[in-house]
C-alpha cells in the first residue's frame, strides 16, 4: 500500500473558456475561421472509427467552436455533485476576465457574484477552490491593444484582479491562487508555433510576452498577498514537458535536453522568483529530442513506437513526472501537481495512466519531493483549445448533443484512491 502525505489533495480541473459555454473573448472570435481551416485539414488524415463516431467529430466545424461547450455555467453545483461523489477534495478552475470586464473599465458585478457563489458551491461540498485568474483567452478589447505584447494589459489585469478579489465572499474564501495559467505553454503556441491565438512566429514577441506575464505574476502575488487572507497561498502555473536525448549517448542530445530543461523551467521560475508560494505543476507530455538543423530551432522530436500512446497521439511515460518532480525539487518549493490527463476517449487507458503517474509521484515523495496535491485534467470532457471537442479527457463523459454526463469507470477506479489517500497495493509500473 502506497499511502499519501496527511493532507494530500485529490481532485480535478476545469477553466472557463473550455466548459462554460457562451463565452465572448478574442479566442471566440477566432475560432470560426478556425473551424474552417482544421475541418479541412482533419480530411486529410486517418482518423479511427472511435472518434469518428463521437459528435462532434474532426470533421466538423463545430467541433472547433466553443459554443455553449458543456454548459457549465449553468451546471456547476450538478458538476460539483459528482466531483464531490467522486471522492474529491479540491477543484482547480478558471476567471473568464472576459465576462468580469467586458469592457475597459465597465465591470460586471452580475458576473462577479457568479463566481463567488461557484465558489460557495465548492465550500459547500468540502471542495477546497484552487482559482486561476487567466486561462488564455482576454476581453476582446485586451486582445485590440495586443494583449500581453502590450505592457498596458498588466496594468489593467491587476485592476480586474483587484475588483475580482474585493468583492465578499471571494478573497476572503479562497486560500490557493494561481494568477496565470502555463505561462510556457501560452507563448510556445501563441508566439512561437503560431497555432493559437494570436497565431504568431516570433522569438522576440515571445520574449516580450514572458517578460509581461511574469511581471504580472508579481504584481499579481504582491496585491492577493495584501488584500486577501493571511493564510493565502498564490503560486505559480509552470507546464513542464519531461525531454530525454534520443541518443544519451550524443553529447549534443544532451546539452540540448538540459537547455531545453533551463529555458523551460529554471529560467521562468528563477524569473518569478520569491512571488510563489509553490509550484502548479501541469505534465502531460513525455519526449525524446535530437539536435536537427532542419527541425524547428534545430530540434527534432523522435518518436518512440514501443510506448502506448494517448488518443492525439502524446506518448505516455509515467516515468517522466518523477524526474520533473525530482529536478524541481532544488527550487524548495511546495509542489501541487495541478494538472495531468489523458485523451482516451474509450476509457482503456484513462485509470492505467493515472495509476502508474501516482507510483510514479509517490516514489518521488518518498526521496523528498513536497508533493501536496494531484488534479487529474479533467472533470468534463471539454473543448482542448488547439483541437476542439474531439479529445475526451474527462473522468466525466460529455454528450455534447444533450449535455448529460456520465462518470467514467477509471473515474470510480480513481475515487477509490481520493478517499483511500492511497494506492491500494503496490505494484511494478511498467
């Protein structure tokens, strides 16, 4: 039996742009000419007879359109229930500043007070609220002025962090806070792979868009620290792909994993540096790179074809969230993992992943690491921003036609473990 450290948080997460539905923000404007482009690119490509079938499929524009997604909004205290009949302890989600500040300066106390009574849902459940302030998306007008190109957009994302934290019942009841969500993640795809808004390829936009979310995360941590609770815990979002040498052996391979690691990681923590009380850590991803001058900056991604894969296709290493643990470990912060999750839309694979990055985790917690906590990613299946609908990573299955939900066999598996605080035996992870 592999027990969990006294306190141990188990849970999930959600944000607001992915299952709230009828969210108007300059994602949301984007996303029709999207839709356009990657229906017509998902035709050019094999899909299995198990996605197909789902709705909405690849194939469909809808697919790529928020819409009214799972309806969330109007559904959190039923979504809630079942995290609560799940056995969780904890829920991670997101502040859609869009419906908040709608317009510069006019802020919504409708929309305020929607969020403080999501968050008296949560206390009423025993749900500890782990709340991130931005998940990407912006305020159509933050998105005019070039959002976080624009060292204007932290001036007046601390203005709405202060109206947001002021109002009752909301600085006074949350402890955790995560002012910015993955700031790596946002700037690989939006600034230097262009996949997501605002689509561009550009290293010294991404640099100037670094430097913004990090001071933003300062100020941000300064102003919670001030106003809100005296027990209160703010930290830092940090998306953490575990790299290794294709060939360990090519000095080269190496040297590029570990500058890999320092951009990654070291340099965007050590940025931060005292504004986080601890680490959000949200891993996925498991891979194996070489030095290649015709790759992306000179980095080519090989595949392993002996490793299960999930649904887009993410190799699965369990392993690696040990080694992200054990690196992070020098930076003597408390480590909640706040994000890990799986694209497996029969539910095949779903608890073996979690299972096996728990081993993994707990391993770590016994040579040192402070792990406080693990988010499963993610309660509801949810629109995953760069592919839409068709990835189901939800312990709960969403039909998107009815919007009933289902909790998902590996999500009773997993409950097993929320209320245990433990794995029930221990076991060789392959």
């Amino acid at each position: 039996m592999l027990k969990f450290p006294e306190g141990f948080l188990w849970g999930a997460g959600t944000s607001s742009h992915q299952v709230e539905g009828n969210v108007k923000n300059d994602w949301s404007e984007w996303e029709p000419e999207n839709a356009r482009i990657k229906a017509k690119e998902a035709k050019k490509k094999n899909w299995p007879s198990f996605i197909l079938k789902n709705y909405p499929n690849p194939f469909q524009k809808k697919n790529y359109i928020s819409g009214i997604a799972c309806d969330h909004y109007n559904r959190y205290e039923s979504d809630f229930d079942i995290a609560k009949e799940l056995g969780h302890s904890a829920h991670k989600f997101s502040i859609e500043w869009s419906r908040i500040e709608p317009k510069e300066g006019k802020f919504n106390r409708k929309e305020i007070e929607h969020y403080a009574k999501v968050i008296k849902a949560l206390r009423d459940r025993g749900l500890e609220p782990f709340v991130v302030l931005w998940h990407w998306g912006h305020p159509e007008w933050i998105g005019k002025i070039g959002a976080w190109e624009n060292k204007k957009t932290v001036d007046y994302f601390l203005r709405y962090v202060k109206r947001f934290i002021e109002h009752p019942g909301i600085g006074d009841s949350v402890k955790f806070w995560m002012p910015l969500n993955e700031f790596q993640a946002y700037i690989g795809y939006s600034y230097l792979g262009g996949i997501l808004p605002p689509q561009k390829k550009s290293l010294w936009k991404a640099n100037g868009v670094l430097k913004n979310l990090v001071l933003a995360q300062k100020k941000a941590y300064n102003l919670i620290h001030k106003k809100t609770r005296k027990d209160v815990l703010v930290g830092a979002s940090h998306h953490a792909t575990h790299h290794a040498p294709y060939n360990p052996n090519i000095f080269l391979n190496v040297l590029l994993v570990k500058l890999l690691d320092y951009i990654k990681k070291d340099r965007i923590i050590n940025m931060i540096g005292s504004c986080q009380d601890f680490i959000g850590l949200q891993v996925y991803r498991h891979e194996r790179i070489r030095f290649w001058p015709g790759g992306r900056y000179g980095i080519a991604k090989i595949d392993n074809e002996e490793l299960p894969s999930t649904d887009m296709g993410w190799e699965i290493f369990p392993e690696g969230i040990y080694h992200t643990l054990k690196y992070l470990k020098k930076f003597n912060l408390p480590i909640y993992i706040t994000e890990n999750g799986i694209a497996d839309a029969r539910d095949i694979k779903r608890f073996k992943f979690v299972r096996d990055h728990l081993f993994w985790t707990h391993k770590a917690i016994r040579e040192g690491v402070n792990v406080k906590s693990y988010f499963y990613w993610s309660l509801l299946d949810n629109l995953e921003l760069a592919e839409g609908f068709w990835p189901r990573f939800g312990l709960v299955e969403v039909d998107y036609k009815t919007m009933e939900r289902k909790i998902r066999p590996s999500a009773l598996e997993y409950k097993k473990i929320c209320e245990n605080n433990c794995l029930e035996t221990e076991f060789s992870s392959e």
